[in-house]
C-alpha cells in the first residue's frame, strides 16, 4: 500500500465505504475501481482487503478469474479478439496474429507507447457475426485479416489529431 499516493488511497476507501452495508461487495468494488483506474494492481487489493476484511487471496482469485479485470493498465485502445469456437474457426486465430504482428505486441501485452492492449478472448457471443474483433466496445463483424491494418492506422490517426 505505501506506492499508492493518497488522492488514490482516499478515492478506494470512498468506493468501499459505497458498498459497506451490502452482504457481497466484492464484485461492485472492484468493478468500480476498474472503472476508475483501468486496472487493480496488488497494493490496491490489499487496501480493499483492509476496508472490507476480505482475505487478499480471495480478491486476487475474483481478479484472476474475471477477464475484464486486468492486474496491469490497459492501453489506451483495447483490442479485443474473440476465439471462440466460431470465430476461430473463421480465422479469428489469424486476426490476432496480424494485429499482434502490426502493433509488436502479442495477446495479453500492452504496446509501449500505451495506445494498444491485444486480447484473446473466449467468446463474446457474436458468433452470428464471426469472427469478431472489439475495440473499447465496438464491434467489427466479420473481419478480415486484410482489414486489420487499415483498422490500426484509423486508430493511430485519430491519436495524432488528438
């Protein structure tokens, strides 16, 4: 806890002190914390397990299990790409490959310059539409490898207008 700075440190005792007379707090708490910072590093699971007498081993298992919570930052843009079964039949495997290859980074890293995070994710249940790609939400149905290099410099040049 003696990395967290105190505007920090105030702000995730305001977040638990919300959840105080709930019975299960746990998932509000960290959801809000991610929502917040874009990630729970481990001096913040410890904070939370002080506030709310929950053992860290157990906040770090909810951490660890739910994929859209992240133990490091996130860039800036988070490309999510979905292989599950329809998808990766459809070349979803091949997608990853080629933003991976573009960006430098393989999936579960974060480029950087911190404008990208590449993700594999299970299944997004767009399998209607696969293979699937998100990027903060949205979605790009039926992708194409040949579409992933337009797709990153449309994002590195709304970057460089910014």
């Amino acid at each position: 806890m003696a990395h967290l700075q105190e505007a920090a440190v105030k702000k995730i005792t305001e977040i638990c002190d919300r959840y105080a007379n709930d019975k299960t707090p746990l998932m509000m708490i960290l959801s809000d914390i991610q929502k917040e910072y874009g990630y729970i590093p481990l001096e913040v699971q410890e904070l939370v397990s002080v506030k709310t007498g929950i053992s860290v081993a157990e906040i770090y298992g909810v951490v660890t299990f739910y994929s859209f919570f992240s133990l490091t930052p996130k860039g800036k843009y988070v490309i999510g790409v979905c292989l599950g079964t329809a998808c990766y039949v459809k070349g979803a495997q091949q997608i990853v490959d080629k933003f991976s290859e573009i960006i430098g980074i393989k999936a579960g890293e974060t480029s950087a310059d911190g404008l990208f995070t590449l993700d594999a994710l299970r299944c997004i249940g767009a399998c209607g539409i696969a293979p699937a790609v998100t990027i903060n939400g949205k979605v790009y149905p039926k992708l194409t490898v040949d579409a992933v290099p337009k797709i990153v410099e449309e994002y590195k040049a709304m970057e460089a207008q910014q």
